[in-house]
C-alpha cells in the first residue's frame, strides 16, 4: 500500500478543467481524425468509433452547464 498511496492522493485532488481549452481539443481531434479518413477508405472504418465517441463527448459538454448546479434540501 505505501507505493501507491501518493499516487491515490493526488487523483483525490480536484483540478479546475478549462471547458474552452476542452472543447478546442476535441474539435482537433475530430478534425485530424475526419482528415485521416478521407485519405483513405481503410482509415474510415478504422477511425468511425473513436469520431462517434468524440462527437457524443462534444454534444455533451455543450449541453452541460458551465458551473455544477447546487442541491436543494427537500
């Protein structure tokens, strides 16, 4: 347990995520990725799930708010 207890701290840390910075780099990939794969037919079916899965990533960002909303007491 001692070798990795510093490794379990720092995952225990919250970091602030740069929504903007975030979604540039998705757009990024998505586009090297739609790059590649009009080069090649083989690089299409290779790089289909991995743009299916960016673009849901996208959506969902843009959809979710921008600060966490703050739980009401019933």
């Amino acid at each position: 347990m001692g070798a990795t207890w510093p490794t379990y701290q720092r995952t225990l840390r919250m970091h602030k995520i740069d929504r903007a910075q975030l979604e540039q780099n998705f757009k990024d990939m998505i586009n090297l990725l739609e790059y590649d794969s009009m080069r090649s037919p083989g690089k299409a079916k290779l790089n289909c799930q991995p743009l299916y899965a960016l673009y849901n990533l996208l959506d969902r960002l843009e959809k979710a708010p921008a600060k966490p909303t703050k739980k009401k007491e019933a």
